[in-house]
C-alpha cells in the first residue's frame, strides 16, 4: 500500500505576492511555487523556454581542445567515428552528430557496439574496427568515461579521443578530451545533461567557434526531447529548454522515423512527452535490445519514405517480441522470488538466470520493484560473462553502492537511479550477499515503502471557473498545460478528493476500471479511468466513500473534450488527514 504524502503549501504570502504579480489564479501560483519558481524571471524561462536561455557551451571543461580537434578533423577530412551507446539516449546522440556532421565532412561514419558480443560502451571491438578503418579520431557518445583502457588502447594505435559523456566518471578518467559535467572539476552549471544533450553541446560550440549558422542544428531538438525523455534526465533548467523546444519540433515537422515509429504503433500527433517515453523510446530500444542499435540510427537519419517505412515495421516486429520476452521473464523472476524463503526478509532484489535475454533485463528490473519495492538487479549470462541491469527506489543510490562491490565486478557504469554491471560467474553469489548487506545498511525506512506525492487537495467543483460548465474542459487544465513537458523534476500535477462516491464502474480487459466519481461538495460528477487496479472494484461498488488521487486529462472523443480523471490510487474514506 504506498503512502500518500501531500506536499508542503506554500507561505500564504508569497501565493499573494505571486497572483499579484503573474495574474493568475491560486492553483496555478502554489503550483509554480512548490516548483521552486519564486520570481517573475524564473517563471518566464519555465513558461515560455528560448533558446536564448542556454548556457554557453565553452563553460563545460574540455570544450575548448573537443572544438579544436573536431575542427582539425573536418577540415584536414580526416576519418572519424561516432561511436554511441546502443540504448536511445546513445542511438539520439550518434544520429544528431551523424546528421550534422554530414554537411561538412563525408568522412564520416557511426559504430554502434552489439549489446551480446561487446557489451555496454567502448569495446575492444570498436578499436580494432577503428584501426582497421583508419579512422584518426573516435568521438564517444553516451559512453566512455569509464573506458580507460580502450581509450589507452585507440591512443596507442594514434587514434584521437573525445569522450562525450554524461555518467558518473570513475576514480581515473581516460586520458584524453573528455566532456561530461559530472566530472568533479567541471564548472559547467548544468550537471543533468542527457548523452545527446552533451553532444548537441558540442556541436553547438562548434557552431559559435566556425561561424557556422545554427538554423539546421537547432532543427534537431527533436532528438533531444526523445533522448531526454528515454534517459529519465531531470526535465528542468537546460533540460527543460532542449526538450520544451524539441516537443514543439516533433510535432510541428516530425521527422520521418518517428512519423513511421508513430504510425507503426497505431498512435497520432500531437505527442506528450509521456507518449515519447511509453511509443517512440521503446521502439527505439527495441532495435539495440533483439538485434542491433545500429538498426535504430539507420531508421533516424533515413530520408526515403519506402526504406523508413521498411525499418519501422521491423521495429515494432521486434517490439512485439520485446514484450513477449519482456513479460515471460518478468513471471520467471517472480517465480523465483516466491519459492526463495529468505526474500521475504530481504531489503534488496537480486535475481539470476544464465539464459535470459540479455535485451530486456532492465525493464524486467522495473517490473519487479512494481511488484517488490527493494533496489533490484536482474542477471543474466552472455559469453562467458554475468551481465545485467540495476534500478533503484527513490532515492536511494544504486551508483554508490555498486562501487562498494566494484572488486567484485567487470566493469559497472550508470546514475543513481539506473546502472549496468557484469560479472564472473563465480561472484554471484558473493555480489549477491555484498549487495543485500549494503542495502541493508543504508536504505531508510522511507525509501522501502513506495510513496504518492500529491501536490494538493483539490475538489471536482474547485477545477472550474463560476460560469464554466462541467462537461467541459476547464480553464485550469489548459493553464496546467503550459506546465509541460512533464518529466522527473517537473511531474505532473497529482491531486486529492476525499468523500467521493462511484456511481458507475466496469472492468477493462481484467486490469482497468472505468468509472464515473462523483463528490458532494459541489455536486459534481466527472469521468475517471484507473490503470491497473481492477483490485479496486469490490470497494467501489461497496457505495462506501472513497479518497482518489488523480491527475487531469482530456478525453477526445468524436471531435469532442471532455475532463477526465486519470485515478492513480484509491482507499476508502475514513476522515484521516494526509502529511
């Protein structure tokens, strides 16, 4: 059962000092404010992204010799390799270079390692591949700030190196031009960058040192907002401009892939950013999970409708198997855990089986922590080698403890929240118990028991305006809109009702309810759908009084709107006051 917390309401007088200021109703001003956005200034760069609001890009440690070199490359036409990682963030990040770059140099090309025989990153593949091409300089993207060795082996072979990253660098880094402003002495201001983001930095410096205009580059935020979207980036600050501004690229003039992506999985323009993160990323990622990320680059930089037309519907082809895999190993895990005694007494999630698909244990990992709230880890063998994926519960940094198990592992690189680890099959069972004891030690009571942050307390009847009738969309959900793209940092309005009676209720495919919610004060009824918890069905046609947390969405429907409840939870009503 998750705890509901209701955030913090702000200081009555700033609320007033705010709707003063802005003109806007209270809703709206406490919702800004619990944001953190305390002035006019703050607000406007929030409402209204420009571009005009990024930071200068010479401010990232090594910009300058990353510039100097990518310049000397072009113009000396110089061999070089884009080499990305193959998850979305990677594939967004070598097709924005690759699309880029194309204009002023053609030779050029991308390497996309294979998830199976090289693994996450720089591999000792790609500079055989480099050597053998003679390429002189590797740009990494979405990777390699841990690739020490690789990155000593391409020198070695005189291949120039620039790493174009956004992890958590190690205690050494690789000796060459690195950019990633999580390095420790990195005054860039902007530490939340995706992959992609880094790269468009590049470029962008590489635009202002040239001369050369920045119309075309601009033209591909789209990429930007996808790869932020996937990456699971903070949607705030620069982020928030990069993909506010590439939200309105991919709907205004969507580029060919993701027409097709879109079109394959039944889906329509206009977008939210939630429908990037649940219609094109998976797509996207489908390609480097079943056969190779590479795959996906050749879908986003090609121009010729047929061939597009072509690599989506392999795509979804290898989507659709993705799924099957995905929810097969998911019950298998679960399986697992059931039988396992001792779990039940556990604090963290470790499961093994040396023939699951290599592709889909990260999202196997997200699935079990719905079903088991513990840090979690999923493994599997490939090659001789224990490799897997990590997730996390809120806060709790999966990052700091992989590095405690690091004498235990081959290699291991993420963020807090995500990672990727392999190991010799021999150290299972002791990263195993290293990882359960560290688990054990550091997560707090709060972070085991999954939590709803509600925004606040919000009656059916307080949605609308005097005058604005109920079986329209009121003039807050259009306000509310402005407040996009929603995203970590920046989540979407959840709401509280209390008291409120089910007049209506079916069941959808034995998983949803639908359901009309209607609440006293005010007498006013609206419609709601509750995802996933057909478990809720007895207690709402018990007629007993209910508390629901929601968020609010537009229905369209035969060229009409209609306000819709979007129910992520349910209990029944008993007078308590959330905190």
């Amino acid at each position: 059962m998750k705890r509901w917390r209701i955030k913090e309401r702000p200081e009555p007088s700033h609320l007033q000092r705010l709707q003063t200021e802005l003109g806007v109703e209270f809703i709206p001003a406490a919702l800004l404010l619990q944001r953190g956005l305390t002035d006019t200034e703050q607000i406007e760069q929030f409402l209204q992204p420009k571009m005009t609001n990024l930071h200068d890009p010479f401010h990232m440690k090594g910009m300058h010799g990353a510039v100097k070199r990518l310049s000397e490359a072009v113009q000396r036409k110089e061999h070089i390799l884009l080499l990305g990682d193959y998850d979305v963030d990677g594939t967004t990040a070598v097709t924005l270079m690759y699309t880029f770059l194309k204009q002023h140099t053609t030779a050029l090309e991308y390497y996309i390692p294979d998830r199976y025989s090289e693994g996450y990153g720089v591999s000792e593949q790609s500079i055989d591949y480099s050597v053998e091409k003679k390429v002189k300089l590797i740009i990494s993207l979405d990777c390699g700030i841990r690739s020490v060795n690789e990155v000593k082996k391409a020198r070695q072979a005189g291949i120039d190196f620039v790493v174009c990253d956004h992890h958590e660098p190690g205690e050494t880094l690789p000796e060459c031009i690195v950019l990633d402003p999580k390095q420790a002495d990195c005054p860039y201001p902007f530490k939340e960058l995706s992959g992609c983001g880094v790269a468009f930095k590049l470029l962008h410096a590489l635009c202002i040192q040239n001369n050369w205009s920045t119309a075309f580059l601009f033209e591909q935020l789209d990429l930007l907002a996808v790869s932020i979207g996937a990456d699971i980036v903070p949607v705030l600050g620069e982020n928030r401009t990069l993909c506010s501004l590439g939200m309105k690229q991919l709907n205004a003039e969507p580029r060919l892939a993701f027409r097709k992506l879109v079109e394959s999985a039944g889906r329509s323009f206009p977008l939210t950013l939630t429908d990037v993160v649940f219609t094109i990323a998976p797509r996207i990622n489908a390609a480097g999970r079943l056969r190779s990320g590479r795959f996906a680059v050749q879908l986003m930089v090609e121009t010729d409708d047929n061939l597009a037309n072509e690599i989506a519907h392999d795509i979804e082809r290898d989507n659709q198997e993705r799924r099957k895999l995905d929810s097969h190993i998911t019950q298998e895990a679960l399986t697992m855990l059931e039988r396992d005694e001792s779990f039940l007494t556990k604090k963290s999630t470790v499961v093994y089986h040396p023939d699951w698909h290599k592709g889909v244990v990260g999202i196997v990992a997200s699935r079990l922590i719905e079903h088991h709230f513990k840090p979690t880890v999923v493994l599997t063998e490939s090659n001789g080698v224990v490799t897997g994926s990590a997730r996390t519960v809120h806060d709790f940094n999966l990052h700091a403890a992989l590095t405690e198990c690091a004498d235990l592992l081959e290699k291991f690189g993420g963020h807090t929240h995500a990672a990727g680890l392999s190991l010799q099959p021999e150290n299972v069972v002791p990263f195993q118990l290293r990882f359960e004891q560290i688990v054990a030690e550091r997560i707090s009571i709060e972070e085991q028991t999954p939590e709803q942050v509600i925004d606040m307390e919000l009656s059916f009847g307080s949605m609308f305006l005097p005058g604005e009738r109920y079986d329209t969309v009121p003039r807050l959900k259009r306000i509310l809109e402005q407040f996009e793209p929603f995203g970590p940092g920046n989540m979407k309005p959840v709401f509280l009702a209390t008291n409120v009676f089910c007049r209506e209720c079916r069941v959808l495919k034995n998983a949803h309810i639908r359901a009309s919610f209607f609440q006293p004060v005010g007498n006013v009824t609206l419609a709601g759908i509750a995802f996933n918890q057909a478990d809720k069905e007895q207690l709402l046609r018990s007629g007993a009084p209910v508390d629901i947390v929601y968020t609010l969405e537009i229905n369209r429907w035969n060229e009409k709107e209609t306000l819709q409840l979007n129910v992520k939870d349910i209990r029944e009503h008993n007078g308590l006051q959330y905190h």
